[in-house]
C-alpha cells in the first residue's frame, strides 16, 4: 500500500510586542555594533514582556494556524508542544493551548522537551502518529515556543529572543511534505548549554556548544544517509534551501559549512579559495535567504529551525514548487536530527498567510533601561504574589495575556483572536 505523503499543512509565527535593537544593546555594553550585526548576524531581538508567556505565544500562533489556513480545531487529533522554557515541573503547556483553542477531549497532548530540539522531536512523532494510523482523518497541532533568557550584560545576552511557531501537521500538506525515511538522528550527553530547575537564566558553555552543535550536525547527517538508503535524497545539489537551528545567524553560516565539508569529505580554510568560494556560493543561495526573520526575532530555541523554514515559504515562487529541502535541528545537552522533505505543489498559494510581517511591523522598541527593567519584573512575574504584571504597565493591548498567579494557579486575560 502506498502511503499519502504527511507533512506541514500550515504554519504561523508569533512573538512579542517589543524587541531591541541590537546597536542600541551594543552601545549599552560598550561592544563595537559589527560584533553583533556582523558577528553573530543579528539586528534586533524579542524580548518578552512578564505579561507574554510560552503559553500566550503558543496559543497566538496557534490560532493564526487554524484560522488563516482555514482548519477547523475539531480536525486536531494530537497537540504537542515542543518547549524548554515551560510554565510548571508538571502541568504541559499543551493542555493550557488545549483549553484556550477549544480542542476536542480524545486529543492527545503533550509537552516535549530536549532544549531546542524539543519541536522537532514533537513533529516526527507527529509523523509517527500519522503513518502509525492513529491520524484517522485528524491533523496533529505541533507548536514551538520559548524565550531565550541568558540574563543582562552575560555573553549570551546577544543571542536571547522569544517567539513561538504553531505547525498543523497532516498527510496530503499544503506546504511541505516530509520524508520520514531521510530522517536521521544523534544523541550524546554534553554540558554546553542547561537550565538548572532554580534557575530563570541558561547557562551555556558558549563556544564549547558552538562545536557541540558542529558535531552533532555531523552525526545527524551520516545517520540520515544511513536511514534513507541512498544519499541521492540528501546531498546539496538536490536541495532549494537547507534550513538549520538558528541560535545566532552566523551560527548558519558554521553549519553550513560543516554541511560542505561533511559532504565533500574535506577540511575547508580560507587558504583553499577554490572550495572556500564554493561554500559561499552555496550558503549565499541555499541558505542566506531564508534567515530575515531569524535576524530580526533572535534565538526562539525550539522554533528557530522553523522560523528559518516560514521565512522561506512566504517568498515561495511557483519553480520551487517540488524542491527538496533540508532541516537540522538541535538541542543542546544534546540532541538532534537531520532529514528532507519537498515543497508541496500549489504551495505558493498559501505564502501569504504564512507572512508575519503585519505582527512584526506592529513591534515597540524599547530603550535599554526599559529592557533592563521588563528582564528584572519577569523575575517575579509567576510568584503566588501581588503585584502581579499588568498588561497595560507594558503598553500592550488587546490580546492574549498572562495576568499574574492566584492561589498557585496561572492566570490568563483576553483572546487569541485578539492579538496582534
Ligand atoms: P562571544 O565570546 O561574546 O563572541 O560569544 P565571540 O568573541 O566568539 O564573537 C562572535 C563572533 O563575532 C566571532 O565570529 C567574532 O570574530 C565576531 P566567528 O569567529 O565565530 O565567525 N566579531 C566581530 N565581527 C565583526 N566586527 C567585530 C567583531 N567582534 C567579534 N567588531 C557566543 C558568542 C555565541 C558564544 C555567546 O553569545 C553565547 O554563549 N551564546 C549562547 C550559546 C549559543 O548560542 N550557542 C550556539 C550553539 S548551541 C545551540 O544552538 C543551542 C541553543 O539554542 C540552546 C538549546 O538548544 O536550547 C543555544
């Protein structure tokens, strides 16, 4: 029996109100602007106000899912969401996005965590779900959302961000369709990057994650090649677009040139020109385009990946339409996967609604003492105590908002429908 192809029926994106703008977080910590804006490769980030939570962005984003693609909520079967910055040891954001989008009772949900691999460990059991025959007709709902907090003047201050991207996963997809059989994984236990349970902040042995995530991709790669058989799926010259974890944008351009030398079997420096131009050929086609909204959102974790993939579809052109593309995730700690899917045909009909670019236009920049102290009041935002956040100390609207912990239980105000 041939199976229907399963993969992204639709996406959307949603993060917070305000972001920073990284010269001005350059001045503040006395650090030449190029370090971060070429360095790292970013220009503004997202900064989460106490008010806006992994539960608000996940159900935000949700939402503008199932409305915009026209899916009613009754088709979810399964809702995962793939997080690392959860709101309780216990309780699933899942089941808070369950209620708030008024899901049917025998869906199944759940929370995954693994760092930033999260996400993508929920869509492949999404995949599973669906080709195991549990689906019966239904769609599976996987949401990342984070927000990435190292803390004020540490050396992940630059790399911080906040957002969520909701995922309607089904067979026959509009958008992407994904081969599970490419899909290949890696495991192995590192200390590069952690969230003590006591602690608001990560902690991170930066550049050691750098080639943690290095050689993850490299172990990832070989296993897909492995999974799938034959590389013939997975080499460059087969791919549009290779989508990876975006921590920082430059991070892509690392992994990206581990893709090359993983590939070519080789070792490459500057000093070999030839190759190194090749490699820059490459990134400036396969993967520069698709990082905008990376640059201007920062490090969503569990999102990033796919973040880099909505960027990609709001600018779809109809000849790259049943194009291959890649995805590599990883989460540190560490865990990762690398595989393939192909851009759906008609697909370009749907990069509209894709576009996040009305709630990223709608943004407040904020000024670096407002930054400072928006970080220090979600320090206590979800004590079982007065004062609680207020959305409007914050200037924000009309939306979906946390609103302060009463008797040990969360508190929520406004709509999805609402928001921005
Ligand atoms: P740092 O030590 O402040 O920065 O830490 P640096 O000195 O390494 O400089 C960064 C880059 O800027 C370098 O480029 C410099 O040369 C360049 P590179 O050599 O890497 O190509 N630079 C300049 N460029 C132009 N003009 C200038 C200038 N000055 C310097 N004037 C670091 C950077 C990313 C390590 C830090 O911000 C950090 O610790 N971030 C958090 C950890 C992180 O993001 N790790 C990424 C891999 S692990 C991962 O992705 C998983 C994660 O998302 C968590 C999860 O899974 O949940 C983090």
């Amino acid at each position: 029996m041939t199976r229907k192809p399963a993969g992204i029926d639709a996406i959307a994106f949603h993060g917070p109100r305000c972001y920073l703008d990284m010269s001005d977080l350059a001045q503040a910590r006395d650090v030449d602007p190029d370090k971060y804006r070429l360095g790292l490769g970013q220009t503004q980030m997202a900064v989460a106000t106490p008010c806006e939570d992994t539960v608000t962005m996940a159900t935000v984003a949700a939402h503008r899912a199932l409305d915009r693609f026209g899916i009613d909520p009754g088709e979810i079967g399964t809702l995962i969401v793939g997080t690392e910055t959860g709101v309780d040891h216990s309780k699933p954001v899942a089941v808070y996005v369950h209620e708030m989008l008024g899901l049917a009772q025998n869906c199944r949900t759940f929370e995954t965590k693994h760092a930033c691999y999260g996400a993508m460990a929920g869509l492949t059991s999404a995949l599973d779900w669906i080709a195991a025959g549990r689906a019966r007709g239904r769609k599976a709902l996987v949401i990342a959302s984070d927000i990435a907090r190292y803390g004020i003047k540490t050396a992940g201050e630059p790399t911080q961000g906040a957002g969520a991207v909701a995922m309607i996963v089904g067979a026959d997809p509009r958008l992407v369709e994904l081969d599970s059989d490419t899909f290949g994984d890696y495991t192995r236990q590192v200390m590069d990057f952690w969230r003590p349970l006591y602690s608001k902040y990560a902690f991170a042995d930066g550049h050691y994650s750098i080639e943690c995530y290095l050689a993850a991709f490299t172990g990832a790669w070989r296993d897909a090649c492995e999974q799938a058989g034959s590389w013939d799926r997975l080499r460059l010259e087969a791919l549009d677009a290779c989508f990876y974890h975006v921590p920082f944008v430059k991070m892509a351009r690392k992994a990206h040139l581990r893709h090359c030398e993983t590939e070519w079997g080789e070792a490459i420096t500057r000093a070999d020109a030839d190759m190194a131009a090749r490699v820059r050929t490459s990134y400036d086609a396969q993967v520069a385009p698709w990082l905008e909204l990376n640059s201007v959102v920062g490090n969503i974790y569990t999102g990033s990946l796919f973040l880099a993939m909505a960027d990609y579809l709001r600018k779809l052109t109809p000849e790259r339409e049943g194009r291959r593309l890649s995805l590599f995730s990883y989460g540190s700690g560490c865990g990762a996967a690398f595989g393939t899917g192909v851009v759906s045909g008609g697909a370009t009909a749907s990069r509209n609604l894709v576009d996040p670019a009305v709630h990223l236009d709608s943004r407040v920049r904020l000024d670096i003492d407002r930054y400072e102290q928006l970080i220090r009041a979600c320090e206590t935002a979800d004590h079982n105590e007065e004062p609680y956040p207020d959305p409007a100390d914050w200037g924000l609207d009309k939306g979906l908002y946390y609103v302060g912990t009463r008797d040990h239980v969360r508190q929520y105000t406004g709509s999805p429908a609402e928001t921005l």
